[in-house]
C-alpha cells in the first residue's frame, strides 16, 4: 500500500511543481537557485518529444512509446506486489511508474513535457530535467541493482 502512496505522490507533486513553473512568467527564468552557488538553475522549457527531444517529429510515437514501457512497469509491478520479497525492484518500479505517469500525463494534457531543472554550472549544452525524470532515472537503476542482487543470491 505504501509504494502505491509512493506512486501517487511522486504523480502529484510533480504535476505541482510543473503547473508552478507554467503560472511563472517566462522571463523569470532562467534563475539560479540560492543556496547552491550557481549549481542548480531552474528553467522554464517545453520538450514536445522524448528525452533530450528524440522524436519529436512523431508525436503519436511520443505518447505512445512512454504509454507502453509505463504499461509493462505497472504489470510486472502488479505482478510482484503479492510476492515476498523484491523490496528493491518493487521500489524501483514504483518510482520508475510515478515518473512515467507524470510525464505521460504532461504529453497528454500540454502536448509536451514541463521541464525545468538543470544541475551543473556549464551553462552551454544544459540537460534540463524534472522530478519525474529523475524518478524515472533513479527507479530504474533501483530495479537494475536489486535484480542483480536477487540473481547473484540465487546463484549462490
């Protein structure tokens, strides 16, 4: 029950802070960030395709795609929930959906993604993210690690 609160709240407040960052005027932006000394910056940008604007050109393939690796998540998801075990992938997943259901959600009723924070002080070539990206990001690796751990401890 908790990493279904998990989902929904990861959902929710990411869909609050990009509604924020629409409401503000685009001349707010970019701003630094303080306390951080330059590190974080925040930005108001419209990614209408996927990562880093990868097919863009295919709007339909833009939803569609995100729809069906949510989809399989959400299954294998539903399908290790009754299991004992799989803390780790069950997380993972879990953080992995709420970030998939944020953006696809953004795709659907904007017809792109809000993205809107960027790490490092390089200010040329920026990659600009949101916290459904980093969930997304983030849950993955967690899934990754903890079905490498489970395979290595039946192994052995």
């Amino acid at each position: 029950m908790l990493l279904l609160f998990l989902i929904l709240l990861i959902v929710l407040v990411d869909q609050a802070v990009k509604d924020a960052v629409e409401q503000t005027d685009t001349d707010s932006f970019p701003r630094e960030l303080q306390p951080g000394g330059g590190l974080f910056t925040l930005y108001k940008s419209h990614n209408p395709g996927l990562p880093f604007g990868h097919l863009s050109r295919f709007p339909r393939l833009v939803i569609q795609i995100p729809l069906a690796v949510t989809s399989a998540a959400a299954g294998i998801f539903m399908w290790l929930l009754p299991k004992k075990g799989y803390r780790m992938q069950k997380l993972g997943l879990a953080l992995t959906i709420g970030g998939g259901i944020g953006n696809l959600y953004d795709r659907l009723k904007r017809g792109y993604v809000v993205d809107y924070l960027s790490v490092g002080k390089q200010k040329k070539n920026r990659i600009i993210f949101n916290l459904a990206d980093i969930c997304i990001a983030l849950g993955s690796l967690i899934f990754f690690f903890g079905d490498m751990i489970g395979s290595l401890r039946k192994k052995g």
